[in-house]
C-alpha cells in the first residue's frame, strides 16, 4: 500500500464518520471538490504542507495519512516504512530523486 491509497483510506473512513458529502467534507477541509475526489481516488501528488494542512482539518497526525495507520504501532509503521524503502527503490532515477527532496524537506520541516 502506499500513501495515496493510506491518505484515501483515512479521508474516506473521517468522511464517513463525519457524515459529510463529498461537497459538505471539501468545505469543512478547505479543499476543492475535484481535489478532495482526487485524494478519494487514489491519485494526485499532494505537498508536505497539503498533508499537515489535512491532518489539521482531520485532527490527526500527518503520520496517520502517510501510514494509514490510525492508532501507531511501532512494528507495524517499521515494516510499512520498510515496504516504501523497497517500492522507491524500484523508482526510475528521476522519482528516486524527487523522493529524496521531500524526505530532505521534511527533514528540514523538523529543524525549524
């Protein structure tokens, strides 16, 4: 699994506890529709700050939409990071190089 399919999961399990259309749960994530069905369909690219910005919105922590899990277990988040290891591995050189600028600016997020 990886985030886009994590960050659809959790939306959509938040969206439907919340109760919400797909309009009324945009409004409330300060999100367009069509990017909200984006997330929603597992597609799209979204920014370090699009994901805290969601995990605010969602109340919880930005790892939760990244991991998909809801309640942390180390053993759990240690073997899916292990996973994405493996899956950036297999990236073409360009996509390894993009990996690694968001891994440098999250890196840099924590420094401030």
């Amino acid at each position: 699994m990886g985030i886009q399919h994590n960050m659809a999961t959790v939306i959509r399990m938040i969206m439907q506890q919340r109760q919400k259309t797909l309009s009324e749960f945009s409004e409330e994530l300060e999100i367009s529709r069509s990017a909200l069905q984006t997330y929603l369909r597992e597609e799209g690219n979204p920014s370090i700050a699009t994901i805290e910005h969601l995990a605010r919105k969602l109340e919880v922590d930005p790892a939760v939409l990244v991991t998909g899990v809801m309640e942390p277990d180390q053993t759990k988040i240690t073997l899916m990071l292990f996973e994405m290891i493996r899956d950036v591995a297999d990236l073409p050189e360009e996509k390894k190089h993009q990996f690694g600028e968001c891994i440098s600016a999250v890196i840099h997020l924590w420094d401030d």
